[in-house]
C-alpha cells in the first residue's frame, strides 16, 4: 500500500490508506493477496485506480456512477458519463500536463484575446501554468464562440458553482468538525457525491429544457 501511495500522491495528493481501503472496501479496486494477507498491486489494479481518482476528482462524479461505469467499462461496452459525455480509459488515465500560457492557446485552438475574456469572466484562474481543465474550458470557449456565445455571456457560471459550493459547504458541517484524518477522507469523498448528484441534476434540467424547446 505504501508503494502505491508513492506512485499516485503526486497526482492525487488527498490520497490515504484510509482511502485506498474505503475503495478496495466498495470494490471499487480489488488487488489480490499475498499468503502472508499483504494487498498486491498488480499494473492493472494502478490503471484503475488512477481511472476512479481521476473520475472522482475531474468529473465530481459518486462511487454509485463511477462503479456502473466501470462494470460497463469491464463488459466492453462504451461507457456515457452523466450529461452524455463519453470517456475512453486512455483519456482518464493521461497525467494532469502543465501547460504555459502558449502551450494552452495552441493546444486549444484559441487566441488570446479568448483566454483574456475567460479569465475575466473567472470561468479560467490566470496563472503561470495551466492544467486540463483549462485546456477542456478553452476549447468548449472556442466551440461556443462560433455559435455566438462569448466568455462575458457565461459570467453567471462562476456565481452558480459558488452557491453550489456553499451547499456542499453546508452539508459537510457534521463530518468536518471532526479534525481527524479519517474524518477529512470522509468529507473529501462526501463531497464529490454531493457535487456529482448536483451534477446528474443539472444535466436533466438542461436536457429537459432541450426536449420542450425543441417541441
């Protein structure tokens, strides 16, 4: 457990063994044993876990969805995330890159003017280096500019997420007024469920509105 704590805390630092047992306890990753009962990590079961921390941490996504995910995932069918967006292993598997601010607009196909107006909008934190997320805003920035919608148009995405935030905020109240390691693993993950549900919500509200306007 050791090893593997040291091959994925530098990209995901809230990793524990508290964690990593919550994950093997819910199936989620099921390494196999040694004679003596030592977990043994094979290549496979590390591709799958950095598979689930990337959905938990990327895509806000609960254990419910990321487990029927990976069952279709195992069956070899071609999984949809909630919202319809679709997910190869390889994709989630990459490392989190950083990108200068030349490497981001490149890769993006933006100019930067576009990033300027994002970052305005506070829908991308200006910063020396930028990570995927950036990179996957940018390039929605880009498509959604040819259909007319701007980075200001979007000012009101920021305010949203805050409000959701506070949410989330509120209900962890319980669980983080406890201050031991445990307990923050548990409100780490209690947040993701939480944001992933608000997340399922969104999508059929805006998937609803698409059905009446189209009838």
């Amino acid at each position: 457990m050791g090893q593997v704590l040291a091959r994925l805390n530098p990209e995901f630092p809230d990793l524990s063994p508290s964690k990593l047992r919550f994950l093997e306890d819910r199936s989620l990753v099921t390494p196999s044993r040694t004679e003596s009962g030592y977990r043994k990590f094979s290549p496979s079961d590390l591709d799958r876990l950095r598979l689930v921390l990337s959905m938990q941490r990327d895509f806000y996504l609960p254990l419910k969805v990321i487990r029927a995910y990976l069952d279709d995932l195992d069956a070899g069918r071609e999984p949809v995330l909630p919202g319809g967006a679709t997910v190869s292993a390889p994709s989630m598997l990459s490392s989190d890159r950083r990108l200068s601010r030349a490497e981001l607009i490149k890769e993006s196909g933006a100019n930067a003017m576009l990033l300027n107006d994002a970052t305005s909008a506070s829908l991308i934190i200006a910063g020396d280096h930028y990570g995927e997320d950036a990179l996957a805003v940018l390039r929605a920035l880009v498509e959604l500019q040819r259909s007319g919608i701007e980075p200001r148009h979007l000012r009101g995405f920021r305010s949203a997420a805050e409000r959701e935030l506070g949410l989330i905020e509120s209900a962890l109240i319980p669980v983080a007024r406890r201050k031991d390691v445990a307990s923050r693993a548990k409100a780490v993950d209690l947040a993701r469920e939480i944001a992933g549900q608000l997340e399922i919500v969104r999508s059929s509200l805006i998937r609803s509105a698409l059905g009446k306007l189209g009838s």
